[in-house]
C-alpha cells in the first residue's frame, strides 16, 4: 500500500517547514528550502527514505543559527510573517493549502487516505501527522526542526513547530483540540510525545516506526502483525456457504460492535469467521489467548500496538474464550475484550457455549449459533464427531487455531482423536480406567437380570431411533444416555455385568468410587463430577460409580451445613445423570439406605441377588473351567456353600495356586480349604461337610 496522497502533502508541508526554518534565522534565504525540496516527498511511498530521523550529527545542509521559533511569539490571527501561503489561518476550508488533495480523490490503497478515514481524522489533524513525518524521510527537515526548536539533539518537531507549519497557534489548537490527549491522533498512537512531563507547546512529537512504514508502504513480514495480533490467511477446503452468509448478516447489522459465535463440534467458527470479514473487505486478525495467559506486566501497551495495528491494516479481530471468565487466565482475556469492544472494528468471540455476559463483562451486539450446522463436502462422513468436553475444547481450539494459521486444516476426526487424549488424562485423576476383558458371554446370571442388561444395551444402541426418529425425545434438559442402579451383596457380579457392558458396546469402562470424588471444599466435589462426565462424554464410555449410597442416603431434616451441601451434592449428581449422554451405572451393597426419590429416576434398577444353587454349579464349573471341573464334586460345593460369585472366583484361585504349587489338578480339597479362607476373611463360621469326592 503507497500513497500519492502523502507524497503530495509531503511536498506543500516541507517547502512550508524549509520557509518558516529559513525565516527563523533571519535571512529568507531560499538555500534550505532549494537544497531540501522535494526529498521527504521522494521518500514516501518506496521506502527509500532517510527514516532515521535526520541524525544528531552536523548537517552541511542546515540553516544557520539563529533564534528559535516556538510559536509562543504568534497569536491571534496574525500570520502576515509567513508569505503568500500564510496570508490566512490553516483551516479546514483553506483550499489553497489543499487544493486536490482530499482524501476521497484517493481509493482505498492509499495509505495516508486509508489512516484519515479509519482514524476520523480531520484535514488538518492529517496534515498535522504527515508534519510530524517530514523529518523521520529528510535529513533536511530534521535539521529545520533542531533550528526551530532549538535543541541540537532534537530532530523531531514539538508541538509548537508542527502547528506554525500549518499556521496554527497553540492557544488555537488548544480550543480546537489539536496534538491532546482524548484527540484521535494521540489516543489511537498515530503520534506519540517523547516528552509528555514538558509544557503543551515543548513536548516533542514522534510517529512510531510501525505507523511510519504502513504510511511510506514498506514491507511487513506476514508474522509480524503487533504482538497479540496474527494475520489468518484463507485456510484450504471449503466453509459452508450458510455459516458465512449468516456472519456477514451479522456483522453487517453490529458494523463495529461484537458478535460471539457459539461452535460446536466441527469447529466452524475460526473459519467461517475468517472468510465472512474478508468478504466485508476486513482483513482477519486473531488473539491468542495463550499470549495474555501469563499476564504480560506490559500487556496495555500490548493491546495498544495490536488496535493501532488493526486500525492500520483495516481488520476485523477474532477471540476465542474458552477459557473460564472467573480463573486468573479469564480475568486477563475479559481486559483484553473490554478493550476491544471499545474499538471501533468488528469483534467477533467464538466459543462452546452459551455467552455469559455477566461473567465476562462484555455484552455483544449480535450472536450467531454455528453449534447445528450441517458440515460441508471436506466433512462429511469424517471419524471422531463426538462432543468436544469443555476440559479439551481450548486445547482442540488451539490446534485449529494452529493449523489455521499455517494454511492447514484441523478436521473433526483430528478434533475427536486430540479430544479424547485429554479426557483421558483428565479422567485418569478421578477415574480407574478398565478396557474389558470380560465378555458378555462370561456372565453367570439369572435370566431376569440378564433381560434388565439386555434392555440397557438396547437403550443405547437404539436411543437415535426411539428419542430421534419416532419423536420421543425427553424433555427437561435431559440427555439421550441411559442411568442404571446396581445393588447387592459384594461380589455378586455388579462390577463385572457393567464391564461386560461396556465390552458389548465396543467402549471401555470407567469406575469411580464416590467417596474418593466428595471433597471438603464447597463446589469442588461438583467440579469433580462435571470433569468425570464431560471426560467419559468425549470418551464415549461407560461410567461406574461405586459406593453410590455414600452420596444418595436417606435424607432428614437439615440441621447443619453438612447436611445443606450433602443435599446439594445429590442433586447435582442426579442432575447430571439426566443430562449424560451415554451410560452411567451406579452400584450400592445398601439399596435399604438409599432415597426412594433418587432411585426411581434411573432407567433400570436391577438387584443382584445372592446366587442359588444352580446358579451357583455354573459359577463353579465356569471358573474351574471343564478340565478341573471333572475331578471335584462340583454340585455337592455348591449346595454346602451358598456364597456370592465374586467368592467362588477368589476359591477357584486360591485353590489352582495350592495344587499348581503341589504338582497337581485341582481336588475337591483344594476347594474345600480355599472356601474356608473365604469364610473367614468374611468373618463367618465354616462348617466342613461330610467327605466329598476327592
């Protein structure tokens, strides 16, 4: 981007600063302005400048010395002392001075029109800018400004030089508002002073390097975009067509406000974000949240760079939030977005829910919900479309965000295979992982149980048919998973029934025990719970909660606070089990103890019954296997010994040690000693029958 419109200014304003230098020493002599016509003009638009200021060195160049001017001397309306040029105030309706010279004469590749348009900037404030520029391209200049100022170090005009080049005083640029803070020029860092502790007239003005290159259209590293600021090229594959159209709808109604876009697990936003402000001729500038996370000590004059830099290149910036507005990395990003709604540029945040404008403290002007829409070409079909759990959705964010920025594409089987490494290590704090070995062949059940696990396998497998395509979807918030209650003794099979349901439905399990979840501190035992049900959601497995009477006893009357959160716990777990989306078994030894009013909202509540007889001889012959199971009095065992699954399996063990350790099969003594240890671990009287078989 060059601009004609600034060489053209750069022209009229040196031969004006050459001619008030030369006037300043007393001479009128046409050497300064002959020897240094035309260089800062030349200089601007090819970045071939001096750009360094004018130096401090002497200038062979320079006008003599002699008093300086500051603009203290003139006031009023008096500049007769400054020529033909001069004979009037420097006004916004000075035609001589500006002649063609407006900025809507320019299109939109002229920088310095781009500037006064993007920044509001009047004619005079431009003119005012383009002074301040003349001695960062002309040694010339910057020599004229150590005489009218002077101070030999200083090649940069002050307050008073700019003015009296545009023929204005400063008490005149007071009452307009000209070179002060709450001016465009100096609040948007066009113009900065070097120093702001000087009197008004003094303060010497500086135009930062960045502004200086956008003006004169050096060349910028495409990295190189200010600091928080990264420029988002046109990624690969194709955005849906509606995501777009209803963002540009957006954006077109909010112009300058904020937008937020809730995604969801295609990750439309970042793209669909992108393409829509370019299509408004805004170019795409993205905020890392990671870069304001460590709390930067300099991060205002961070987010000064980055809105001056989006100002310049006319952009329109993009914020993920994914992060919790009430942690200490939310509360540096809500600074960050408090400072951009006040910008006028379009802002657009995206993230996985619902905007909360309270928490945030921002209130956008225009929402747009991407969470439903259908995906594209590039899309469909494509593995891993499982929700993204809130714990994993930053870190899936970041590798779009990554991937977009280096022109790749981050895809949802990527998304879905990140995710699930993260629910994974999240879950593996508060969860034993289990991947099933047993099948659902292996279980020794009574039929009636076995039905109820039947129809449990049936609830997940056939919930899109029956909740979706026949219309019986619940109400209430609640999710398309199914809960089930387990009780029974110890060792009854609870425990192994779930596993082979997990091994059925192709996922694996995860247990967790309750009392290990409860924490003393308020809030943090349902922050527990959210990580275990938002992990085992992207996961897809099935969830056990052991010891579920610890958490949903029979409930009294409140008499202190442990009683009041002991309440509130159970009713944020039975909340969430509703809401979860796939299945969760809870287990309990004391069905007695529990609440009537929470077992009656699972979807199943199976009792696992001690096992009779019969049940008991499969148990028996399963374990040993058909090998041993020939040489022991099978049925005799298990009529004498009516003990639970989980006991006849720790028997068979202990037994298959002994005769393995004795160099020999199984006996029915063998067995017959192992039920014994069993019995006494379980603190109960054995009672050794008649001889059995051996």
């Amino acid at each position: 981007m060059t601009s004609g419109l600034l060489r053209a200014r750069l022209a009229v304003l040196e031969e004006r600063l050459l001619q008030h230098a030369a006037r300043a020493v007393g001479s009128g002599d046409a050497t300064v302005v002959g020897a240094g016509s035309g260089e800062a003009g030349a200089g601007a638009g090819d970045g071939d400048g001096d750009g360094d200021g004018g130096g401090s060195g002497p200038d062979p160049q320079a006008p003599a010395a002699g008093p300086p001017t500051t603009g203290h001397e003139t006031d009023g309306d008096d500049h007769s002392h400054y020529g033909d040029h001069d004979s009037l105030p420097y006004g916004d309706d000075d035609s001589l001075l500006y002649g063609d010279h407006d900025s809507l004469h320019y299109g939109e590749d002229d920088s310095l029109a781009h500037v006064e348009r993007e920044f509001g900037l009047s004619r005079t404030e431009r003119d005012l800018l383009v002074a301040c520029v003349l001695p960062e391209l002309s040694t010339v200049c910057g020599a004229a400004c150590r005489v009218l100022t002077g101070a030999a170090p200083a090649s940069r005009p002050t307050v008073a030089v700019a003015l009296g080049i545009l023929g204005i005083t400063p008490a005149q640029a007071v009452t307009r508002g000209l070179l002060r803070t709450g001016g465009p020029l100096l609040d948007s860092g066009l113009v900065r002073y070097e120093n702001p502790e000087a009197p008004y007239p003094d303060r010497l003005l500086r135009v930062p390097d960045r502004v200086l290159d956008f003006l004169v259209g050096a060349p910028q590293p495409a990295s190189a975009t200010g600091g928080l600021l990264r420029r988002l090229p046109a990624g690969p594959g194709s955005v849906a067509d509606e995501a777009v159209d209803r963002l540009v709808e957006a954006l077109s109604r909010s112009g300058t406000g904020s937008l937020y876009i809730r995604e969801g697990i295609d990750g439309w936003a970042l793209p669909a974000a992108g393409a829509a402000l370019r299509e408004l001729g805004r170019v795409p500038l993205l905020v890392a949240p990671e870069d304001v996370e460590d709390g930067p000590a300099d991060l205002p004059a961070l987010l000064a760079d980055a809105v001056l830099e989006a100002r310049l290149l006319g952009g329109g910036v993009i914020v993920p939030a994914f992060t919790p507005p009430d942690g200490p990395a939310g509360s540096l990003l809500r600074a960050v977005l408090r400072t951009l709604e006040r910008v006028p540029l379009p802002l657009v945040v995206y993230g996985g829910e619902e905007w909360d404008a309270e928490a945030w403290g921002v209130a956008p002007t225009g929402s747009v919900d991407l969470s439903a829409t259908p995906p594209s070409e590039w899309e469909a079909g494509a593995p891993g479309r499982e929700p993204v759990n809130a714990a994993a959705a930053s870190v899936v964010d970041r590798a779009r965000r990554t991937a977009a920025l280096h022109g790749g594409v981050f895809g949802p089987g990527d998304a879905g295979s990140l995710a699930q490494q993260c629910a994974a290590q999240h879950l593996a704090r508060l969860a034993r992982h289990i991947r099933p070995q047993v099948t659902w062949s292996d279980l020794v059940l009574p039929a009636a149980v076995r039905e109820r696990l039947d129809m449990l396998i049936f609830r997940i497998r056939h919930r899109e048919q029956v909740l979706g395509e026949w219309g019986l979807r619940r109400g209430g918030g609640r999710g398309w998973g199914a809960t089930a209650l387990f009780s029974g003794e110890s060792g009854t099979g609870k425990t192994m029934a779930a596993e082979a349901m997990a091994g059925e439905l192709g996922v694996d399990l995860f247990t967790v025990s309750l009392p290990t979840v409860v924490s003393k501190y308020v809030g943090e035992t349902e922050k527990n719970l959210e990580r275990i049900f938002c992990a085992a959601e992207s996961l897809g497995g099935v969830v056990l909660f052991d010891e579920a009477d610890s958490m949903f006893a029979k409930r009294g009357a409140v008499r202190d606070a442990n009683d009041k959160y002991a309440a509130m716990q159970s009713g944020y777990l039975l909340q969430r089990l509703e809401a979860f989306g796939g299945l969760a078994v809870l287990t309990t030894n004391l069905r007695s103890n529990m609440d009537s009013a929470f077992t009656r909202r699972f979807d199943e509540a199976i009792e696992f019954e001690s096992p009779g007889p019969d049940v008991r001889a499969r148990l028996w012959r399963k374990f040993l296997g058909a090998a041993l199971a020939d040489s022991c009095d099978i049925d005799r065992m298990a009529t004498a010994f009516p003990i639970a699954g989980g006991s006849i399996r720790a028997s068979v063990e202990t037994a298959a040690f002994a005769a393995a350790a004795a160099g020999r099969k199984v006996s029915t003594e063998d067995l017959l000693n192992a039920v014994e240890v069993e019995y006494r671990k379980q603190g109960r009287l054995f009672d050794r029958p008649e001889p059995l078989s051996p």
